[in-house]
C-alpha cells in the first residue's frame, strides 16, 4: 500500500507522463481507489504500481476507469427524486423546450432514472438531456445502458418510493443475468465526454443533476465546478447536488435559493 | 502520544455501549469524536437526537469537506463511507460496499489512520460481522492506540473477535475500562 506523500508523487508523475490531472480530486478517497486498485491486481507498493502504469498501457487505462468512482443505482435517494417532481417539474412543465445537464452520470443508472420519471411527468417530449462523464468507458456503458439483474429488488423498490407508477420492469427487455433499458429513453439523451475540471460551458440547461460527483473533489474544485454550474443556469434554473453534499462553502452560494433543504435541490436567484 | 480523533466502530449490539461510553466521558476531553455504526439507508432514524440527548458533545451527521472540529461528536451518513483529507476536512464516498457495509468501518479507520498515524485512538465495538479488523490493524501497526470491546462482554462478539484474530495486540477492554482509558489518555 502507498502513503499520502507516495500519492502525490504519483499524481504528479500521472500528470507529467498522461495529462491526467488529478491534483484537485480528494486525496482520502484517491488513496482509497489506489489501495483497491492494488488490491485487485496484487500490487504490493508504490514501485510496483508506478511501474505498470509507466510500461503497461492496458494497465493505465484500466487504472484510469477503476479509480473514477461509478458505482451508482437506478432511483438512489427515493425521496430526492419524489421531490424533484412536486417541486421541479412544475416549473419545467413552463417552459417549451427543456435542456437537462446530467453532470458525472456514471454508468447512466442516475440520467435513465430522471428519463423515466419524465417520461410519467410527460414531460420527456420536449425534454433534452446532455449526460456527461469524464470516463470514456463510462460513457460507453451509458449509451449501452445494461445492467446486471441483481439489484433490481431494490431498484424496484427505490422506483415506487419516489413515486413511480408504472411497472419498472416494463421499461426494460431483460434475460435471466441483464436488463437493457428500453431504446426509447436513449433517444432524447447525448451521451458525452466532459471534464468538469477542464471544459467550460457547452449548453444552457434549466436543470442540472450532479449528485455525489463533487465529494471526490477538493473544496477547490468543488468551487470552481459549482461555478461551471451557476454560469450554465438560467435564472430560476435548478441545481441537485447529493443529500450529503453543500454549497455552503461555495462562491455562488448566496446566488441560489434553497428549494428543497433536505434533499440539496437549488434554484439561481441571481 | 496523544489522539487528535477517537472514531468508535460499531454495528448490532453497539449503540447502548455507544451511550455509555459518551455519557461518562470526562468533559475534559475535547478531541472529535466519530461514530461510523452500521446502520439502514432510506429511513428517517433518531439516531443522532438519541446521542444528542446523551452527550455534552454538539451531534452532527457529517457533510462532504466539513472542517472536523474539536468538541463535536460526528456521525457517518448511511449509504455513505467516511474518509479523512489532510487539512482535516472530512471527504464523503459511495463507492462499493466494503464488507457488505457502506458506511464500513474498516474504510474509516484505514482513512483517519492514513492522515493522523500514532494520534488517533480507534475502538472497535459489538457486531456481528468482520467489518473493522482490517483497518484496525492497520491502525495499530501505525502505532495508533487500539481497542476493542471485550469479547465477553460484547453483545455480538464476531467483530472484536475478527479483530483480535487479524492482530493479537489490540487492548481487549469492558465498557467500563474502555471508559477508563480513554478518560486518563485523551485530554
């Protein structure tokens, strides 16, 4: 295993050697992916890891997928998304046409859940969704939109806690080990690489999902981000960062009005 | 050398000893305190108002890159692990399950041990599972102080017993010595 003073010089040698920049990630949790990564491919120090990832190129890019964290679920957060709907979708229902930011949408569980509820709300029709990650292979599990039938319980379960109405599994066409989300709520998504770090504005959107991104940030990054944010927002547009997450300690604070305190949804006042 | 942070590790069995241990904790004693107990997603629990109720301590469920405190007494979310940065910020995580658990124990104590090395004191309590061995050990080796709950004394004594069996030299303590110990070597 490797210590935080190992970290940074592995990040910086990341930086040097692929322009990766992962100097403002949390350290806690990067030393954390890296200690798992290790542990799976029986890396037993620093040199060893360092090594790989300088002379195995299949090994950085395997490196690159296994330290971003996607772990995700269909509906995380029922009550966040009951919410979303009493309080959101009755503004957006105002406007003729609707552009969604889906900011570090992981394996497409969280942007596919939104669709959904949409889709019941009726409002999928006139509604774009623009579902970024900075990992590649992210995206492409995205647009696939597979996923392994083991949580589907619970993914059920989450469904009709926030209000679902329909049957969740009709919304998929499974076999006995995966279900693939029906192509219909493909259509109205772009799936795209965006680095929060490094890109800047690309659409003006009225609502923007970014639950449980920003933890792996530092607070510097954090802030420049929620930044990104504010200037991709209407007035009265709306920002959902994760139930655990604050803006409190962001610069754009003061120009957001809480809209739901409990569940971290947010509408720019100025 | 003494603690900057006491993080207790508990799951079934352990909240009453929780209590008990807060509520005789001398007030001299002004390092932050961190709980990571297993506990359910998606329910509303009065966990926090229960320890509030038993503590002099000011209770708060931790939020991403909150500054940790002296005087407070911080609790891990559900459906969330706990990490440590350096500044002393805490860094929330939802990533995999570790040991079937999320918060789990073992990735806080490997996280605080990583930044504070020798100055943190962890305590492994009740629980009926192994979550906690690993990152107390590591704890130890970093010359952390180290205890667990005496395994006779532990409601469900799988975890500290999953601890002792990965590292022989943890101090092995009842409540009331737990109490102690912490009592004479933490202000």
């Amino acid at each position: 295993m490797i210590t935080l003073k190992e970290l940074d010089e592995l990040l910086f040698t990341i930086k040097k050697q692929f322009d990766y920049d992962f100097s403002d990630y949390s350290k806690a949790s990067m030393l954390r992916r890296i200690h798992r990564f290790m542990d799976i491919h029986a890396m037993k120090n620093a040199v060893d890891l360092k090594f790989e990832l300088i002379n195995n190129p299949a090994v950085f890019q395997n490196f690159i997928n296994e330290i971003v964290v996607n772990v995700s679920e269909f509906f995380r957060d029922p009550s966040f998304f009951k919410s979303l709907q009493q309080k959101v979708f009755p503004y957006l229902e105002s406007y003729p046409k609707i552009n969604i930011w889906s900011a570090g949408c992981s394996f497409g569980e969280e942007t596919y859940s939104l669709n959904i509820l949409l889709k019941e709300n009726n409002l999928y029709a006139k509604t774009r969704i623009y579902a970024t990650d900075i990992s590649s292979n992210a995206i492409e599990r995205s647009r696939k939109g597979i996923y392994d039938n083991t949580n589907f319980k619970e993914y059920t379960k989450n469904y009709y806690e926030c209000g679902g109405k329909e049957s969740l599994n009709d919304y998929f066409v499974s076999d006995p080990r995966h279900s693939m989300i029906h192509s219909e709520f493909k259509q109205n998504i772009l799936f795209s690489n965006h680095n929060l770090v490094a890109d800047g504005v690309f659409k003006e959107c009225q609502l923007i999902l970014c639950r449980n991104v920003l933890i792996y940030f530092n607070s510097n990054l954090q802030n420049k981000a929620l930044e990104l944010f504010y200037q991709s927002l209407p007035i009265h547009g709306f920002l959902a960062i994760g139930k655990k997450e604050s803006l409190r300690f962001s610069s754009v604070y003061e120009n957001f009005k809480e809209i739901d305190r409990e569940e971290k949804i947010y509408q720019k006042i100025k | 050398m003494k603690s900057q942070a006491i993080i207790i590790g508990g799951s079934a069995g352990a909240f009453n000893t929780i209590l008990s241990i807060l509520g005789q904790l001398d007030k001299r004693i002004n390092i932050p305190i961190v709980i990571v107990l297993h506990r359910l997603k998606n329910t509303t629990s009065s966990f926090e108002t229960i320890l509030q109720r038993n503590t002099h301590y000011t209770v708060k469920e931790i939020e991403d890159k909150e500054q940790m405190r002296n005087g407070m007494l911080y609790t891990a979310p559900a459906d969330y692990h706990v990490l440590l940065e350096e500044d002393y910020t805490f860094s929330l995580d939802v990533s995999e399950l570790v040991n079937f658990s999320r918060p789990s124990i073992d990735v806080t104590f490997e996280s605080f041990s990583a930044v504070l090395k020798e100055k943190c004191c962890g305590i492994l309590l009740s629980g009926s599972n192994h979550d906690g061995a690993k990152g107390l050990k590591i704890m130890a080796e970093n010359k952390g102080n180290t205890i667990i709950q005496d395994c006779n004394e532990a409601e469900f004594a799988n975890m500290p017993n999953a601890a002792k069996t990965l590292y022989d030299q943890h101090k092995e303590l009842n409540t009331t010595n737990i109490i102690n110990i912490l009592n004479n070597e933490c202000y």
